[in-house]
C-alpha cells in the first residue's frame, strides 16, 4: 500500500478528483495489497444496495396515493430516468479522465458548482441514513401513527424495559453492528453484506407476495385502486408529494464511480448499471403492488409498521416478524454502503488540501464518529420517514440524480453529446424543478391546514 510524504499534500487536489479512499483510476494510484480489482457480480450488489435502501418501504404509501397504474408506471419511469442520467456522467467522467462525480461536476463548471455538489450529497446521504434508523428502530422498538401503537419485534420478544427503548437498541445497533461495517476503507470489501441485502429485499418481496396471494385466493381482499383518488384541490396537490418518494429510491449517483474505479474492467459499469437498475425497480414494482394489494388506502408511511398486527392468516405472527426483521437486517447492511460515499465527500468538504482519509486514521475516525453522532441524533428526534424522504428527496437527491447530469450533457465542454441528450436533460431538469417545487409548496400548504385545523 502507498504512503504519500507531506510534500504530496499540496497535489492533492485537482478539477478531476475528489476521492479520498482507495481507487484504481485516480491520480494517487492508492492500492491495497492483494485486490486486483472487483467482479461483475460484486458490483451488482454493492450498487443495488445502494439502490434498494429505505425507499423501498415509502413506495407502496407512494403508489396508494397515486394509484396502481400511475405509481408502477412512474417507478419504471424513474428507473428509465436514471439510467439515463448516470449513462451521462459516466460519459462525461471518461471524457474528461474524472474518477468521480464531482470531478465531473467541477471540469464542467469549476470549483463551487463542485462544492454544490458535494453539498447535495452529503444532505442526501444523511437524510437516508436517517431514514434507515428511523425504520430500524420502528422494526425494533415500535412506532406511533394517527395514534395508533404499532410494537416493535423487540418488544413483542422480551417487553418494555430500558433495553429495550427505541434510545437503547439504536444506541447497540449503532455500536455492535454499524462501527464495524463502517470501518472498512474500500467499497469492495463490504461486497458480501451487499449480496446478504439484496437477498433480504428479494425475501420481504417475496413472503409479501405469498401473503397477498393467499389473501387473493382467499377473497378477504379485493383489487385496490387502479387510479388516485382525487376529491378537492389538496388531494390533486399531494399527488406530488410522491415524486420525490421515487427520486429518492433510485439515487445511487454517488457510488457510481467509486465502484466503477475499483472494477477489474471498468468497460463493464454500463451492463452494471442496467442490471442493479433492472433488478431494484422489479424489486420496487412488486413490493409496490403486493403492499398496496394487501393493505389498500390503510398503507401506512413505512409499510413495515403494517405488518405488526394480524394478517388473517396461518402463521400471521411468525411471517410478520420475519418481514419486519429481515428488512430490518437488510437496512443495517445498507447502511455502510451508503455511508462510505458521505463521509468521502464530507471530508472532501471540510478537508481539500489534506492527504487522502484512509492515509489519516485519526481523521477517519473522528469524521465517522462525528457523521454517526449526528445520524443518531436525526434518527431519534424526526418523526417519520416521510417527512425526512420528503425533504432530501424535493431538493437534494433532484439535484444529484438529476439536474447535474443534465447540466454537465447541456454545458458538453467535451463535444461528446448525442443528439438525444440535450431532449433528456431538459426533461429532467423540467420535471426535477417542477414535481420538487409543486412537493414542497403542497407541504407547506398542508402544515398550515394542519395548524390552521
């Protein structure tokens, strides 16, 4: 493993780079003794589990409201949207010999639309870290919603004690699980948690499905609506609301080039990329479609704080529990994947002229304790996923996923733009700007009918 002398500390930055951890492409050449580079099937996992993380859980609330033919519809939209968007910057990256995304950012536009950038990230990724305690700490201690109890596993197991408060198991989630995982200073290594997740979203689709189905068979559910229920002004208004649910559920911009530096043959991020894509929005449409199926107009904000009661079926009990924990498992997994990119573009923020993060154990660990602090925090004090999704998703998570790729295709310092592009990235910057601002503006609307009731 190479060790940079001071006197590499002022060629540290660049208008290409910003990567603080081990790369293959980049211009310090940091490598790890034995890695010769990540498989096809290792970066399949690690970008779908960048993918298919908390989001997963507000689609069916989101599908409700629009619709079943509406919201599936969008969730492939959303997919198509962001392959597309990630086939850019990666272009783009080639173009101009960027190893990552604000590299990009900043050979288009300079050093503050870099900054922007990284700024959007590290919003986005704390609001989903957030988010994923959040859920995890419904999945294990419980949550209220319009006043209703809904138990966590944890409580169900062993009743109400001081280990057994949301505080105190977030608090040994945080320490026994997430301090390991997030150790890890090279994206690959974490390729088998990766692999364990995605598996533990395939089985939650699959036990919803089953249940569903039987359910079906049964005739103690009917088919929900096939459109949104619209019945005043506001109704029309929320609709909206949901765009950012979906943006959110398909960032994973911010991973795109640290897994693609470490790749064997970097030729194969774009089979990559439609494959991951592939994979989570079929993921996405059929937890969608058994959720809404199973629970109609009584989805709840996180759908896993419905599988706390009586199914009405065999078995009802041990199949809620094994839902509920293994989405629960498969957050945890998640977590470190999209924790490495914000702590990357963090330090990157605080620390521009400093030797790479993974050179600076002292630093490493005061970055990470500190983003962990403040995760856990959030996680105890916002109210629900919807209102966190909500935010990042209308403002940050628009701007990573969307409005720069386009940006950078529109600016083409490069003359590489198809003809094509130019039509992609005024649509998704027109509708970026536009569900974002009719979202937040519906939000505020809504908070000053709720007060003014």
């Amino acid at each position: 493993m190479k060790v940079f002398s001071s006197g590499d500390r002022k060629h540290r930055r660049s208008t290409t780079k910003n990567t603080l951890l081990p790369q293959k492409l980049n211009e310090y050449h940091f490598e790890e003794a034995g890695f010769d580079g990540a498989s096809f099937s290792g970066a399949v996992f690690n970008l779908s589990t960048t993918i298919v993380g908390a989001g997963i859980m507000a689609l069916p609330a989101a599908v409700s409201q629009l619709g079943l033919i509406p919201g599936l519809v969008m969730i492939i939209f959303g997919a198509i949207l962001t392959e597309s968007s990630i086939d850019l910057i990666l272009r783009f990256g080639r173009a101009s010999k960027s190893a990552t995304y604000s590299g990009v950012v900043a050979n288009a536009f300079g050093g503050p639309s870099r900054a922007l950038l990284q700024v959007c990230i590290v919003i986005n990724n704390l609001g989903m870290l957030v988010v994923y305690m959040i859920i995890i700490g419904d999945v294990l201690a419980g949550t209220w919603s319009d006043g209703i109890r809904h138990t966590g596993v944890i409580n169900e197991w062993f009743g109400q004690s001081w280990l057994t408060t949301r505080f105190a198991l977030l608090l040994l989630t945080t320490v026994l699980v997430f301090a390991p995982l997030i150790s890890f200073k090279r994206l690959d290594s974490l390729r088998y948690t990766s692999a364990l997740s995605v598996a533990l979203a395939v089985v939650f689709v699959a036990i919803t499905a089953g249940i569903a189905i039987v359910k079906v068979i049964e005739g103690s559910i009917g088919m929900p609506r096939l459109m949104p229920k619209i019945t005043d002004q506001a109704s029309f208004w929320k609709l909206f609301t949901t765009v950012p649910i979906i943006v959110t559920a398909y960032i994973c911009h911010h991973n795109v080039h640290p897994i693609e530096n470490e790749l064997k043959d970097s030729s194969q991020m774009k089979s990559i990329v439609r494959t991951s894509l592939g994979l989570c929005s079929s993921v996405y449409a059929a937890t969608s479609f058994f959720g809404v199926l199973l629970f109609g107009d009584q989805t709840l904000d996180d759908v896993l704080a419905n599988f706390d009661g009586d199914l009405g079926i065999p078995y009802s009990a041990v199949l809620s529990d094994l839902v509920r924990v293994s989405y629960g498992v498969h957050l945890m997994l998640v977590f470190p994947i999209v924790f490495f990119s914000l702590r990357l573009n963090l330090d990157d923020l605080l620390f521009p002229h400093a030797l790479p993060i993974a050179n600076d154990c002292s630093r490493f660990s005061l970055v990470t304790a500190a983003l962990m602090g403040f995760i856990f925090a959030g996680a105890i004090f916002v109210p629900n996923i919807w209102d966190a999704f909500q935010f990042t998703g209308a403002t940050a998570a628009v701007s990573v996923g969307f409005i720069f790729p386009a940006a950078i295709a529109l600016r083409d310092t490069h003359g590489i733009a198809r003809k094509n592009d130019r039509l992609s990235s005024w649509t998704m910057i027109l509708l970026a700007v536009s569900s974002s601002t009719v979202a937040i503006c519906s939000d505020i609307y809504g908070i000053f009918r709720e007060v003014r009731s």
